[in-house]
C-alpha cells in the first residue's frame, strides 16, 4: 500500500506531482515559465499546409519545386472556390 507524503514533509519548494493522482504537491509551479507562454511565431505556407519557424525557411521553401507545383494547385483551388460562392 503506497502512502502519499504528508505536505509538511515535503517542503514548500517542491514541484513533484502526487503518485497516486494528478494533484501537484504543495509549493507547486503552476506559473507558466517565460519561453513557455511566449509563442512561437511561425509562417505558414497555405498551398502546401506547411509550417516554418523563420522567415528564411519559408523563404527557401518558396523557392522549391514541389511548392511551385503545389502553388500552381493552389491558385487553381481558391480560383475555384471564389467562382462557386459568385454564383
């Protein structure tokens, strides 16, 4: 039979979580660090539903030929669908 620590033993500079359940032992962190809230900004490629973490990389994938390909797709696509909500 496990026995789940008294709180007084534990300290209050404890982050562990209880064993038994999903209840953060006293002197929890529950504040979301720095870089944790911070979100990551990312561009997208809508042709090819692609993400990138920088502007270079989305740069370097617009220049590919797979994405050229996709774009040419793409543009058909939307082209498309704009015509379908005209009507």
């Amino acid at each position: 039979m496990s026995v789940v620590p008294d709180p007084e033993e534990i300290g209050e500079d404890t982050d562990e979580m209880c064993p038994q359940c999903p209840i953060l032992e006293p002197g929890g962190g529950s504040e979301e660090s720095e870089s944790e809230s911070e979100e990551e900004e990312l561009w997208r490629c809508p042709a090819c539903c692609k993400d990138f973490k920088s502007e270079g990389q989305m740069a370097n994938h617009e220049k590919s030929r797979k994405h050229k390909e996709q774009w040419k797709k793409y543009e058909k696509r939307q082209a498309q669908i704009r015509k379908e909500l005209q009507s």
